[in-house]
C-alpha cells in the first residue's frame, strides 16, 4: 500500500467519524426543540379549549328539557371519543409496524455499511499486491465506492428524520388518547350528575301527574253541576228569543213601515251559554237598546260565515289576463274559445261576502273606498281582500289592479271581479289567510326582544364556541362556508341568525382566537 492511499483512507475515515457525531449532535437539540416547542402548542390549545369549556359549563342551567339535550349530547361525545381511542389504537399499532420495519431496513442498511468495509479492506490487501499500472483503474474504484457510501448515508438520515416524524405524531397521538380519556371520565360523571338529576324530575312528574289525575275528576264533577244549570237557562232564553223576534217584526211594520227582504232568525244569549253567533243588524240594535235600557248588544261579524251565489261572464280571450287572476296564457296558434256564464257558490266569511256584494254596484272598488263604505276594520279588510285576490290561484275571486309582484295590499289598489275564474268545484270554499303573518316592523320587534331576552347569552356563547370547533378543524375557512357549518351545527337546538354569527366572529378575531387573511378579507385563518 502506498503512502497516498494511505493519506486516503485516514481522512476518510475520520471524516465519517466527525459527520456522525455533528450529525447525533443535530438530532438531538431538533428532536429537543420541537418536542418542546410541541408541548407548549399543545399545552395552550388545551387551556383556551379549558376555558371555553368551563364558560359553556358554567352557563348551561340545570332545567329539565336542557338537562335532557345535555345527556344525549353527552352521550354522542362518549360515542365520538370511544370511536377516536380505536383510531388511536389502530394508529399506534400501525406506528409500531412501521417502526418495527424501520428497524428490519436499519439492520440491512448496517449489513451492507459492512459489506462495505470489507470491500474496502480486501480493496487495500490487493493494492499492496497490483502494479503501478493499476494505479488509476484503483482511484475510480475508490470514487466510486465512496459515494455509494455517502448514498447510503444520506438514505440513512432520511430514514432517521421519518422515524424522528413517526415519533413526534405517536407522542401527539398519546397527549390526545390522554386528553380524551379524561374527557371521557368527566362525561361519565356529569351523566351520573344527569341521570340522578332525571330520576328526582321522574319523582316530581308522577307527583304532579297524581295531583293533575284528582284536579281532572274535580273538575269534570264541576262541569256537569254547570251543564244542568245552562241548559235551563237556555231553554228559558230560547221561549223568551221567539216573542223579541216576533215583536221586532211587529215594531218594523209598525210606525216606521219598514220590511226586512229577507228572513231573519234571532237569539239573544248571555255570555257562556251558547256559541256567540252575533250576525245582528243595526236596526235590531236600535229596537234592543229601545226595549231593554242599561244592555249593550255587540255585533261580532268575525265568527259569521255565508254562502254567495256569483255568476262569472269570462270573456272569448281568457289568456290575456295578468298572473295575479288565476289564467294562464294560451299557445300560439290556438282560437280563442268562448265560454258560457259559469255559477258558482262561494262559501265565505261575513266580511267577505259584504266585500262581494259591493261589486253589484261597482266594477272597480278601491280599498279606500270599501273602507270608507264598510266601516270595517283596515287589517282586517286587506286581510279579506289577500284571500279573495292574492291567495291560491283555486280562489281567486277577486283581480288587483296594480303594480305586479307585490305581496303587501295598499290603499289605493283597486279590485274588480275576475271572470276568468276557473274551478271544477260547484262550491268554492274560500279559505281565509291566517292572522298570525307578521308585517316586516313586527318581525324586527320579535327579533329584538329575541335579543334582549337573558337566555341569548348562552346562545351567543353556544354560537362561539361551534366557530372555535369548525375553525380549529378546519384551520381555514372562507365566511359563507363557516356561516353555514355553524347552522348546520346548532339547527337542532335553535336557529342562530347571521348577525349574530358575524357579530362572534368579530369578537373572537378581538380576541385572537381568528384572523383575517391578509390576501382574502372574507376568509378567517384559526390562531393556535
């Protein structure tokens, strides 16, 4: 062996011995640091998660219907956890598999760094024996043996910083098997505090329902001693109707010579009785009042109902009517068809047969004029003339002359019959709109004592913490796919609006649990 080759093989020796310890020296402060920096990480998601768990603890009230909600939500936790330790599990498994193979290819790494030197070493025993014309074919054998070994090195310290990763992640996933099972144990006893609470409100429900069971049979024994009492009074008032009806005829064809067209049927009633069916004209007023001094006679046309017999003349081209009359258009091409009179019987409220027996007199009617004339009402004649105009297309008795596409009646719109009127039906019914449909001022009213009222609190709070549950999942989001995850979140306890969602998310971003993005202001980044 040569002195060079000898040179050679020193420096490259201790230069394999120096890499290996810089290299154990740099594993050891990376692996230092990042589980450090890793714990702390940890550490302070888990106390801002603390945190908001105490807040959502500390304002969920102890009433039976949430105490409920809380229990099955509970329960589905217990399910989430237990489903996430078997992924645990598995994973961690898997972790030990792959460092099992880790180490399987270690060992042959080793095998063949040994397989190596003795290449090497049988390399140096022949060159003692070769020429000096194989000096060169030696040197390109070296090279080329040296990188192969600086290959296999560099493989090595991938392999190092995969198992190093491989670590780090079986670490995170202990802390979080950790984190769950005490999680666990706290639902565990707060469905044992549940539970216990349950079975003291099952005690106080049979109770009441005892107590509940007697006041039903006092009260049954009450109602028959009164239903024997009413039906002598009402059989007494009942004679007594026959002779007032009789002399209401006598006073009207009397003095004044007048004569009602049409037959009339009158009772008057004490109040809890009977029924209020109180249809009464104002003549029958003033002739009651006459006789009777000191009694007031209240007509109440809300609780009256009439049949209407109507009679619509369509016209030959019925497709040129708007959208609001219940036609619709005819095909290109078609004739138009000339239709007979149709008659129809209406079944109608009070209110609503006086409205249509305006337009023997008038074709067109205003709103303001029928309610200067009728004297009714003003909600309750736009709620009327809404069912007979603007409501389903199978009763549509009535045509509104105005702007289209406007739901709201207003003063000056004017109404007249619509004879396009179609229905296979020889008796329409038509169905009069609920009262309880809000105006818009009364909407926002509701929405502010919503608002106002002490149980919005632990709403808001249930709001921010569905945002800090979406948002630690999913890191990024834009603002209309979190809006919608946290109604899909919160839909089945209530219905939050957007205001208030957009208002928690300002707060949080206060906060610094969000940010915005710096290139995307509607998108939110979660802080760690």
């Amino acid at each position: 062996m040569t002195d060079t080759n000898k040179m050679l093989l020193s420096k490259i020796q201790a230069l394999q011995t120096g890499l290996h310890e810089v290299k154990n020296i740099v594993i050891e402060n990376l692996t230092s640091q990042k589980s450090q920096q890793y714990l702390t990480e940890e550490l302070v998601e888990n106390q801002k998660e603390r945190e908001i768990q105490k807040k959502l603890f500390g304002n969920y009230v102890a009433v039976h219907e949430r105490t409920l909600l809380e229990l099955e939500d509970s329960r589905k936790i217990q399910k989430e956890q237990e489903e996430k330790i078997n992924i645990l599990t598995e994973e961690n498994e898997k972790f030990v598999e792959i460092r099992g193979k880790f180490n399987e290819e270690n060992e042959k790494i080793r095998e063949e760094l040994g397989e190596m030197k003795r290449k090497l070493e049988d390399f140096e025993e022949n060159l003692t024996s070769q020429k000096s014309q194989e000096q060169e074919n030696r040197e390109i054998l070296i090279a080329k043996l040296t990188e192969e070994f600086a290959e296999c090195e560099k493989e090595r310290e991938i392999q190092k910083k995969q198992f190093e990763d491989y670590v780090d992640v079986h670490e995170g996933t202990l802390l979080e098997l950790e984190d769950s099972r005490k999680i666990q144990k706290e639902q565990n006893e707060k469905i044992n505090i549940l539970t216990e609470e349950n079975e003291k409100f099952s005690d106080i429900r049979q109770k009441l329902n005892e107590e509940n069971e007697k006041l039903r049979e006092e009260l049954q024994e009450l109602k028959l001693k009164l239903e024997s009492i009413e039906e002598n009074k009402t059989f007494q008032i009942f004679d007594n109707d026959r002779e007032l009806a009789n002399s209401f005829r006598d006073w009207l064809e009397g003095p004044k010579g007048q004569k009602l067209p049409f037959d009339i049927s009158l009772r008057v009633l004490t109040a809890g009785v009977w029924p209020m069916v109180q249809c009464t004209p104002v003549m029958f007023t003033a002739f009651y009042t006459e006789k009777h001094t000191g009694r007031k006679l209240t007509i109440n046309t809300l609780l009256g109902n009439a049949d209407v017999k109507a009679t619509f003349y369509p016209s030959p081209i019925a497709s040129e009517s708007n959208e609001e009359d219940g036609s619709g258009p005819s095909k290109a091409g078609e004739e138009p068809k000339e239709r007979k009179p149709e008659n129809k019987i209406l079944q109608v409220t009070t209110h609503q047969m006086i409205i249509l027996l305006q337009f023997n007199h008038h074709k067109v009617i205003s709103c303001q004029q029928l309610l200067d004339d009728l004297k009714i009402p003003e909600k309750e004649l736009k709620r009327c003339l809404y069912s007979l105009a603007l409501s389903k297309l199978s009763q549509r008795i009535l045509t509104r002359k105005g702007p289209k596409g406007r739901d709201m009646i207003d003063m000056s719109d004017k109404f007249m019959v619509n004879d396009n009127f179609q229905s296979k039906l020889t008796h329409v019914k038509v169905q009069l709109v609920s009262r309880n449909v809000e105006s818009e001022p009364e909407i926002k009213e509701t929405r502010q004592k919503v608002d106002d009222h002490p149980s919005s609190d632990d709403r808001k709070l249930e709001v921010e913490a569905a945002i800090v549950r979406i948002m630690k999942a999913r890191k990024r989001l834009n603002h209309n796919n979190l809006v919608t995850e946290v109604t899909q979140q919160l839909r089945h306890r209530f219905m939050p609006f957007q205001t208030i969602i957009k208002q928690r998310i300002e707060i949080l971003i206060e906060r610094e649990f969000l940010q915005r993005d710096e290139h995307d202001r509607r998108s939110y980044s979660y802080i760690a």
